[in-house]
C-alpha cells in the first residue's frame, strides 16, 4: 500500500478494545520502525458520535417492529443496544427518523422512554455491533471525549507518528477544547460530519492540522440532497481554510467489490484534487474491501 500510494494509515478505534488497538500498535511498528520517513497513523476518536453496541447481527426486515434500548450490549431478538443516554433525550427533539450505518439502514420512531424507544424498519438490511446511529435533522447531543478515547491518547500520545481524527465535532468551540486538551504538539484533524462543523470549516481550521469532510454520516444527518447541496457549498471555499483538507466518504465504494473505478469516481477525484482538497480518505476500500492495492493505485494517480 506504501509502494502504491499510500501517505498515511487509518485505524478506527471505535472497533477495537484497547487490548486490540494495543496489537495493532505493536504490528504497526515492527513493520514500519525502520522506515524513513515514518507514515503517520490516524486514529479516529469517537468523540460525541453515537453507535450501537454489541449483539449478535441480524437482518432488518421493513415493517419490523425493533426496540433500542439503553445498554452496551444485548441478545434478545430485535433489540439494539445503544450506550448513549443522550440519544436517548435527543429522541423526543427529532425528526422521528433514526438512521443507521450511514443511512443504509432507517427507521421511523414509534414511541419514547427515558431508556428505551420502539421504531418500525422502514429501509431494512444486516445491521452489526459498532454501526453509527443518529436522528436525522437532530442536533443534540453531548460534545465530549469519553474515557475510552481518553485512555487511547493516554497510551499513544508519545508517540511521534501519530495523528487523531475527532468525529462529530459539532463547531469551532468545540474543535478549541480539544486543542486545549490535547496540547500544541498533537496533530488533530477535525472530521466535519455535521452542518454546524461545515458551516465553521474556516472558525474550526484555526484549532486543526487538518480538516476531513464525511460524506457519509453527514448525508445520514442532512439526507442526500441536503448533504450534496453542502457539500458544493463547502468546496467554493476551500481557500479560506488554513489547513489542508481531504474528502471522505465512499471515494471509491465500486472497487470494494470490483478491480476498477467507475468512470464517475475516477471523473469525482479529478475534479476533487482540482478544486483544492489535498487528498482523500479511503474507507471500506482499503478496510474490507476485496482490492485495497488497486484502490490505493487509483487514488494516487491524483496525487
């Protein structure tokens, strides 16, 4: 991946224990110790990001009746745990609509209490444990590191190479108490998910290295036009903004499964680098996806 392309790697700790995060550490560094210069590790922070717990997945089925419930972890049938009391107050503020895994997934709120909700499927599929979740249209939610993101820059922060990428930084205030947090010499990238982040692209750069715009739990967030129509938006500005900035989200989703890009993707990171953004992050492609050498190859050619 170094050889085709690659500038710097990615690690979603939201997926790992930190025994996990800690083997993948010790890989990591057998393997590049005695490269010069060494790639930078990103780690992705969950910050105030909600995501389900852990249960046994299953398929979502439309007009099924599911429950949500206050809980890190559950074995009954059609019963998701989500470990976030604050979704929980946010669930009588919504739009109703609760969307899951980047709006693959949705669900139309049927009842509310203080620990548990009842939705129907409205857009089924296999959901699993770790999957984003949010209400569409919502901004509320708790703005915070929690301890487990805490404890990952306890253990890491010495070490030179590596970089955090804080998710659902709501706006310029925020990304600031982190800076203040984490210390001048932290390289910390703000992911803009949310329409408020986007909105403070330029207020957010003076706190960040680097900026990443999210396609995709910002369309779970806006709905797709909304989420296109932002994101234009966002690109006409790209100048005003003191650090480099990379797009994310599905960049190259076809060659998760396929050898070759679409020739719409290939004409979407053209015009991407044209228009300013440094780079782009890769996702499933690279992380369950089929051909991570070919979609590395593909994307460097616009370095």
């Amino acid at each position: 991946m170094l050889a085709a392309g690659v500038d710097a790697f990615r690690l979603n700790t939201s997926h790992l224990s930190i025994a996990q995060l800690n083997t993948w550490l010790d890989q990591i560094q057998s393997f590049t110790r005695a490269l010069d210069p060494h790639p930078p590790l990103v780690l992705d922070l969950q910050g105030s990001k909600w995501r389900l717990g852990q249960f046994p997945t299953f398929d979502l089925e439309p007009g099924q009746k599911v429950q949500l419930v206050f809980a890190t972890a559950s074995q009954a049938k059609n019963v998701l745990p989500v470990p976030h009391a604050d979704f929980f107050s946010a669930a009588s503020l919504s739009s109703g609509e609760i969307v899951l895994n980047d709006a693959k997934t949705r669900l139309q709120l049927e009842s509310i209490t203080p620990e548990a909700v009842t939705a129907t499927v409205l857009l089924g599929g296999t959901i699993a444990s770790n999957k984003g979740i949010t209400f569409s249209a919502s901004d509320y939610r708790i703005e915070a590191l929690n301890a487990k993101d805490q404890a990952i820059i306890d253990q890491t922060h010495r070490l030179g190479f590596i970089r955090y990428a804080i998710s659902y930084i709501k706006d310029a205030a925020e990304m600031a108490q982190y800076r203040a947090l984490m210390g001048a010499s932290s390289h910390l990238i703000a992911k803009l998910e949310r329409q408020p982040a986007v909105s403070e692209a330029a207020q957010i750069s003076e706190s960040a290295d680097e900026l990443w715009l999210c396609r995709g739990d910002l369309g779970a967030e806006l709905g797709m036009r909304a989420m296109a129509e932002a994101v234009h938006e966002f690109s006409l500005h790209l100048r005003e903004y003191a650090v480099p900035v990379y797009m994310a989200g599905q960049i190259l989703e076809h060659m998760t499964l396929h050898p070759t890009p679409t020739r719409s993707e290939v004409c979407f990171l053209h015009d991407t680098v044209k228009k300013g953004f440094r780079g782009v992050v890769l996702s499933d492609e690279t992380a369950i996806g089929q051909y991570p050498i070919e979609a590395c190859q593909t994307s460097a050619l616009f370095k």
